[in-house]
C-alpha cells in the first residue's frame, strides 16, 4: 500500500510508546519512553487496505522458508516463497468481498480465507486497525485494514474439481441470495401484513454465526449462575417502559441522567425557545404546550447563563415530544402539522416511539413516550412538579397520570390543594401486580 500522508489525517499529538529492549534489559523491568507523532490513514476507494491473516493449521511461512535454506538438496539456495493472491468481486454490491489464496512452494495444498464465509460471517463486534511504529522517524502509522476483518487461512487440497465446484457453487449462492433479496423487497412493498410480518421474524431469527463460537458461547451460558431477584427486577422495568434510570442514584438528578434523555448531538438543535425569549419575543399559546408556556418565566429567575440554555433546551425538546406525538398519533392532530422537528431528533423519536412499519406511535410505545415527557417536566421543576398542565398536554385525565409518576419511583404529595409529584432516591419501584385467570 502507498502510503500518503496528504491524504492520511495526521495529528500532531505526541504520544508515549513502552517498547522493551531485550538486549540491553533482559529481564524486562525497564522501558522505553519514545515520543512519535500518530498518524491516522483513512480507506481509499481505488486501493486495498493490508490484509491481516493467521494460520490456524499452525503452518508458518518463515519457518518453511529458513528449511528450505538448510536443505542440503537445495543447490541453488533458494526458498520456495509461497505465493499470495487476492481476488475481489467486482460486483457493484459486493465489491467489499476479499478471498485470500496463499500457495507454498512444491506443494498442492493451499491455504484459503474470505471476508464473508466461515469466521469472517460472525456477527462483528470490533474493528481492527494495523500500527507501524517507526522509532527513526518517529512516527506511528494506523492503517486500517481490508474490510475490517482477519481472514482465517484454511487449508484446501488443490484440484482442478474442488476449484470448479466451489466455483458453481458460489455462483448458485450468490444467484439465490439476489433472488431471496428480491422477494423480500416485493413482499415488503406488496404483500399481506401476514408475510411482513413473518419475513420480518425470519430476518430476527437468521444469525450469522459461526458454529464453533456459538457452541463456546452456550456452553459459557450454562455455566453462569444466574440471579433470579435480578432477573424479576429487569423484567419489571422493562414491563415499566421508563427512560435510562440509575436505580442506585443518591440525588434526582443522578436517577434519571439528562445525557441518556437528550444526546450530545441535541442540543444544538434546541435554542428556539431561548432565542425567542431572548429578543423579548412572547411564545404563541397555539405553538407551544401548556406546560412549556407556563414555565418560560422561570428563565427569568435564573442568572446564569448556561443554565438558562439548559432549560430552555429542555422546554424545546418537551415541545417537540408533543408535536411528535401530534404528526404520529392515530389522530394526526392538526398542531403538529406545522411544526419543524430537527431531522437528528426526529429520527430518534421515530426509532424510540413508533412502529416500524406503519410509522405510526406504537400502542406499547405510549407509556415510555408519557414517562420520557414526565421525566423531563421533572427535571424542569426541580423534581417537585404539579401535574395539572401536563394532564392536558397529554390528554390524559390526573388520575390516570398519577399511576405514570408512581411508575417512575415518584411520590405524590398534597400541599395547600395541590398534587405534587416529587422523587425520592433511591428509586424505589412499586412491584408489579400479575392478575391469575381464576379457576372455573
């Protein structure tokens, strides 16, 4: 691979490297302090990335090498070097896939890896990358390698048959698999709720995994001790559909953290609200919920800055929960129609609330969808929240919302009249009640 530094990312962060020096400290208790400058190499479409590749026979190329330098019989005293070759489809939608053929020299045996059959199938959990340290220059390349996968070399006997029959059938697989893909697509578009369904669930239940690593996997299963309690407790919450929650949090803010709620990538998204108040502009009843309206007035109370950015923020993400709601329901109400959602928040909320075939709010999404909106009217009102406007933003009556708040691990208080919903830590969840079919 030629390497290009104009078209690498080069950082110019110094980083230390430990390298042991056997020679000089044999027991290896000092190191080596080397300051180098990281350089990061990103794919290009019109060359392949390194391969990376191990034997797992145990054959090695060096060690075959320096034995055919030793042989007595080897006159001219050159190795038989075993020969490296790479194919790649060409096919326009498969062109990420690789196979691997290296050959030593006088044998018949080849040694055979794919990036898509065998190991390289499994479901990919890390990525890779190859590091080239270079103590002169002081430079440390990270290259990544092709197709991010580490090609297992198998040996393969080879004939003129064994080549013509994995030939044919790698070209029935490829011609079946392209048909398979076109009839999912015309059942997706055309067919019955019935075969969506069931194409949807065949998808779920097809795992591309390796036979060996699925036996290592279940037999570590077995031999785990599972906790029963804890199994209870999870299925409880998940029944629940609450946000992301810390059941061991010891203040409010910590039990239901505002970062799992509203993501990094949000909040830039999120200063209408504040604009707004910031040129003195009022906030149009008819645009925004109840809630959001009665609670603009506490950015007036508030002197710093960045906590005003903060709620503002907040306000505006509520906003868009309920415009959401409004485009998505069964009803499509005719506020949300108008509404702009950031397509980066929009694209979440589709993922978190709706179903994904008739893009529509999910039956059994509507309760995490009112515990995400209550959670944030929390956070708002410093966890001590009266519950009235936001019955109405949700059109739900306060009895029904109270059973919503007691969900979270909130506490319903009454002061002066008012229902008030704090939240005490840590959470405490109240248990779940399982009806039984009585017994005729």
């Amino acid at each position: 691979m030629d390497e290009q530094p104009s078209a690498s990312k080069s950082r110019t962060q110094k980083s230390k490297k430990r390298s042991r020096d056997d020679n000089q400290n044999p027991g290896g208790a000092k190191h080596e302090n080397l300051q180098v400058k990281i350089q990061l190499f990103q794919d290009q479409p019109n060359k392949i990335p390194p391969l990376v590749a191990y034997f797992p026979s145990g054959y090695n190329p060096q060690t075959q090498q320096r034995q055919d330098e030793e042989e007595p019989n080897n006159q001219n005293n050159s190795p038989k070097v075993p020969k490296v070759k790479v194919f790649r489809n060409m096919a326009q939608r498969k062109g990420n896939r690789l196979q691997v053929v290296v050959s030593p020299g006088g044998s018949n045996v080849d040694f055979v890896g794919s990036s898509f059959t065998g190991e390289a199938a499994a479901a990919q959990v890390c990525r890779y990358s190859l590091g080239v340290l270079d103590k002169e220059a002081g430079t440390l390349k990270i290259i990544p390698i092709a197709t991010n996968k580490i090609f297992r070399l198998e040996p393969r006997v080879r004939t003129a048959e064994t080549a013509n029959e994995e030939a044919s059938n790698s070209t029935k697989s490829e011609v079946t698999a392209n048909r398979m893909d076109k009839l999912g697509e015309l059942t997706a578009l055309y067919g019955t709720k019935r075969e969506r369904k069931k194409r949807k669930d065949a998808i779920n239940l097809k795992k591309e995994v390796d036979s060996e690593s699925q036996k290592s996997l279940d037999k570590k299963i077995e031999e785990v001790a599972f906790d029963k309690e804890a199994l209870t407790n999870t299925s409880s919450l998940i029944a629940r559909n609450i946000p992301p929650h810390d059941v061991s949090a010891t203040t409010p803010l910590e039990a239901y953290p505002l970062d799992k709620i509203i993501l990094k990538g949000d909040w830039d998204f999120l200063g209408d609200i504040y604009k707004l108040w910031k040129d003195g502009e009022k906030v149009a009843t008819n645009a925004y919920p109840h809630f959001v309206c009665n609670r603009i007035r506490k950015l007036d109370a508030i002197e710093d800055e960045t906590q005003q950015w903060k709620l503002s923020c907040i306000l505006s993400y509520i906003t868009h929960l309920m415009k959401f709601r409004d485009q998505f329901s069964m009803g499509r109400v005719k506020s949300g129609k108008k509404h702009n959602i950031p397509s980066i928040i929009h694209h979440r909320f589709l993922n978190l609330f709706t179903d994904p075939e008739s893009k529509i709010l999910a039956s059994e999404k509507i309760n995490l969808f009112i515990s995400y909106v209550l959670v944030l009217a929390l956070h708002v009102d410093g966890f001590r929240t009266d519950p009235s406007d936001i019955a109405q933003d949700l059109r739900i009556s306060k009895v029904d919302l109270r059973q919503h708040f007691l969900n979270l691990g909130c506490k319903l208080v009454h002061q002066n009249s008012i229902l008030y919903a704090t939240l005490p830590v840590p959470l405490n969840f109240p248990s779940q009640k399982i009806r039984r079919k009585r017994r005729q």
